[in-house]
C-alpha cells in the first residue's frame, strides 16, 4: 500500500521536497563526474551550459560565470573532463542537474585533440615537410644531448654511443622533461647547443612515460624553436609508440632514445670490417699481379736477357720493396693478416730480383749466347758457360755433366 | 694524411674503385705500384678517421645564466661492458 496522502501536493511542493533530500545527500552535494562534453554553450550571460555524457547516459550540467571566469582552457564538445560540484534540482521545470564549481580537462582527451590539433596547424604550415630536413653528419664530431642527466635515457644514449663511434664527443644539458616548465627548459638547452660552434648533432628526448609527462615535447614552442634550428637535430621521446610533435619538426624521429644514439654515429667495427676487406683486396691483387709477373718472367727468361731484366727491374723492385717495407710497417700494427700477406709479396718480390741470391752466393749461369742454363740438357763437355756473381762473370770450361736420376 | 681532401665515402670509394681496377687483367707493374700506393693512403686516411682518440663525455652545469662543463659521471662504461 503507498505512503501517508495528506492532500494532493502542488508541483513546486514536490520539486522542493527533492531537492531537499538532494541536498541532504553526502554524495550528491559533492562529486566529481568524468564525461565528454555535448551541447556546449557558452550563454552571453557568462553561464555555460552543457551535459555530459558517457556511452550508456547523460547528464545536464551548469557552470556560472563566477566559477567559469579563471577555467584555464575553452571546453568544447567532445572535449572530456572531470567537473566537481553538487548535483540539484532546478525546481522551475524539475530537472536536475550538475552545478559545476570546477572543470579540468580529463588527461588524455583534451590533450590528445590539442596534439592533434598543433598536429594539423604545423603540418599545414609545412614544418614536417621532408624538404626541410637536414642530413645529419656521418662522423659526428660532437653530439649535445638536451635531456635529463638522471634516468636510463641519458645512460643509455651515452653508452651506445660510446660503443659504436667512440671518438665521438659528447655534451649533455640536462633539462626538465615533464611538466609545465620542461618546454621552456629544453628550448634553453637547444638554443645553447645550437650556438656551440663545436657540437655538430644534437638529440633531444627522453625516455617513456605518460602521454601527459610526454606532452612538453609537443608543445608548440619548442616544436617551432626545431623547426628552425641550423644544426641537424634527432627527436626521440618515449617508446615505439609513443609519437610527440617534436618528432615530427626534427630531421629525424627516433623511435627510442637507444635508436637515437644509434642513428647518430656509424658502427665502428662495421666500417673496420668494411675497410679491412678492401685493404685485403688490394693487397691480394697485388699479390697476384706480382705472381703473374713472376711466370711471365721465367717463362721469358730469353728475350728478357737481352733487355737485361736485372738493370730494368732493379729500380722498379727497390721502389716496391721500400713502399712495401713501409706498408708492412704500418700495418703490421693494424692486421696479422694483412701483415702476413705483405710478407709473402715481400718475398716474392725478392725472389724475382736476382741479386738478392747473388748476394748470398748463388750464381747465375748463362750458356755461349747468353742465355740462362737452367737445366744440364743442353750443356755438354767442353761447353763454355758464363757464371755471373754478385760482382762479375766468370767464364768456365765445362768438364762433365752429370744428370739427376729422378 | 688528413690533407686528404675527401670524406670518409669518397676515400672508400675511391678505394673500391681501385680495387675493382687492380683485379683487372692489363695494368703493368708501374700502374699496379701506382693504384696499390693510392690505396694505402685511403686506406689510411679511412682508418684514422675511425681510430681517433676517444671523445670526452661532458655535463653542463648552469649557474645562472653561465655555463659550466664538468665530467659526466654516471657509470655508463659499466653498461658497455656488459654488451659485450
């Protein structure tokens, strides 16, 4: 059976008794309500009004002129925020609705569409444009890293570095990564580096975190103050994922700050490894041009007599053995195997130069018509054949000849 | 050999282009001598380019509006040990 009905009551009766049991309620004279903005008006009264909604409901709010005057952004639909206030009845039509004291935008919403938004300005303006993108030096002669000089971002940059190119050198100044103040601090930073005629790259970031403790790296400012930066800049804030609008102002968007030490400097091993199978090519080459010099040689060891091929070949092969000596001397230091290799080019080079075996006591022997004896074949008793020494000829008589059996 | 006018890439191109001319049949020994010379001049331009000394680490610390360098000293060499 219903309640106790004295008389019927008038509307405004009812509307005011609920808005006394409103009004006694602890939750709803103070809350805080998280919602996306709808049907927003800003009345020329000063007053806005609005509801706010999630996917399943929505609810009316009001927020005075008195209380909206110091917001500290210009709420829009779409817009999600957190307002704090009471919830009452507006007795005049019996609604109930949300006075709102207070209004923040909701973190990731409002931030979100202001990236977006900055997103969409800058690119319009043509400050991500590829063409506006400087190359970065190949060898790096020093990097200035603005970020902060605590955390794993910095001990991460400087120990790839190092490990990759280390004769790099490197400048740190350390900056504000997040909150308000990080932006101002990290143009300092930038503008310092950019007027140090010695640093040649510079990094700017840090390591992951929120999408507000990222949000200073997208802040307009600063992504101007790249933008028209001299010196080559990489931007690399956050993870993988995470993109900010300094990456896109900046020549190039690391995806971490670890890429970006790695983007910054060359391999040293890498290139030594390059370099040192160019070095052994051209050693090889020689090697085999003198091998073949070698055959040609002895295969022409008649026509060259006449052309006297020690008198020739002498200064070529000084001039080769000094340069050789000298390179060998070089690297001898850098390449075992390099090194070995001039050995044996060294060594050949001395067995086509006939008066390095002179010199130890071997003689060369020439027949009648001046040409080398290599075998006993074609000598026979009483042949005169010409033994030449380090230092003169002697002309011989040959008594017997006797042949090696096997 | 840092009178060498070229950058790292041009010297290694260079001595690409050597290499690839010196395994080719028909130079005579004074072209080979020649190449081989040039190519030990690039080759130790390139590697001086990659063995110089190492570079410093520094810290700037601000004192107003002065700057100030100082040693970075968070313990990074460490870390490069473990790499490898």
């Amino acid at each position: 059976m219903g309640g106790i009905i004295l008389r019927p009551l008038l509307v405004n009766e009812v509307n005011g008794y609920i808005k006394k049991l409103f009004a006694n309620d602890l939750l709803l004279t103070y809350l805080s309500i998280e919602g996306e903005i709808s049907n927003f008006t800003h009345h020329y009264s000063g007053h806005m009004y609005f509801s706010l909604k999630d996917d399943k409901s929505r609810i009316k709010c009001v927020m005075f002129k008195g209380d909206n005057q110091n917001l500290d952004f210009k709420p829009k639909d779409g817009n999600k925020v957190v307002v704090t206030g009471s919830v009452s009845i507006y007795e005049k039509d019996g609604s109930y609705q949300v006075y709102v004291k207070k209004m923040a935008p909701l973190g990731k919403g409002d931030l979100h569409k202001a990236f977006e938004e900055l997103k969409a300005k800058l690119e319009k303006e043509g400050l991500f444009s590829s063409e506006h993108k400087k190359d970065l030096p190949r060898f790096p002669k020093k990097i200035g890293i603005v970020t902060s000089s605590t955390g794993a971002a910095i001990r991460d940059m400087v120990s790839i570095i190092k490990r990759r190119f280390p004769p790099c050198d490197i400048l740190i100044y350390p900056a504000l990564v997040q909150g308000d103040q990080a932006p101002k601090d990290i143009i300092k930073g930038l503008k310092y580096l950019e007027s140090r005629e010695d640093v040649d790259l510079i990094i700017t970031g840090r390591g992951g975190g929120s999408f507000e403790e990222l949000f200073p790296f997208s802040d307009e400012e600063l992504a101007r103050y790249i933008f028209s930066m001299k010196k080559p800049v990489i931007s690399a804030v956050g993870h993988e994922t995470d993109f900010s609008i300094s990456d896109f102002v900046a020549d190039i968007r690391a995806a971490t700050p670890s890429m970006a030490a790695e983007l910054a400097v060359p391999d040293k091993r890498a290139l030594l490894d390059e370099l040192n199978t160019l070095g052994y090519g051209i050693i090889r080459s020689v090697d085999d041009k003198l091998n073949s010099l070698d055959n040609e040689l002895s295969s022409h060891g008649r026509s060259l007599k006449f052309l006297n091929p020690e008198s020739i070949l002498r200064d070529r092969r000084l001039e080769i053995d000094s340069i050789l000596k000298e390179v060998e001397f070089k690297l001898s230091k850098k390449l075992m195997t390099m090194d070995k290799k001039l050995t044996t080019i060294k060594n050949r080079i001395n067995l086509l130069n006939p008066s390095i075996p002179l010199e130890k006591g071997y003689g060369i022997i020439y027949d009648d018509l001046g040409n080398i004896v290599k075998s006993v074949l074609g000598i026979n008793k009483d042949d005169r054949i010409n033994i030449r020494l380090q230092d003169g000829s002697i002309k011989t008589l040959v008594l017997e000849k006797e042949e090696n059996n096997g | 050999m840092d009178n060498l006018k070229l950058s790292y890439e041009e010297a290694l191109k260079e001595l690409e282009v050597l290499l690839s001319q010196m395994e080719e049949e028909g130079l005579n020994l004074d072209e080979t001598i020649g190449k081989f010379k040039r190519a030990m001049e690039l080759y130790d331009y390139c590697k001086g380019i990659l063995d110089k000394a190492e570079g410093e680490v520094k810290l700037i610390l601000k004192k107003g509006d002065l700057q100030e360098e100082v040693d970075f000293l968070e313990d990074y060499k460490e870390e490069i040990d473990e790499d490898f």
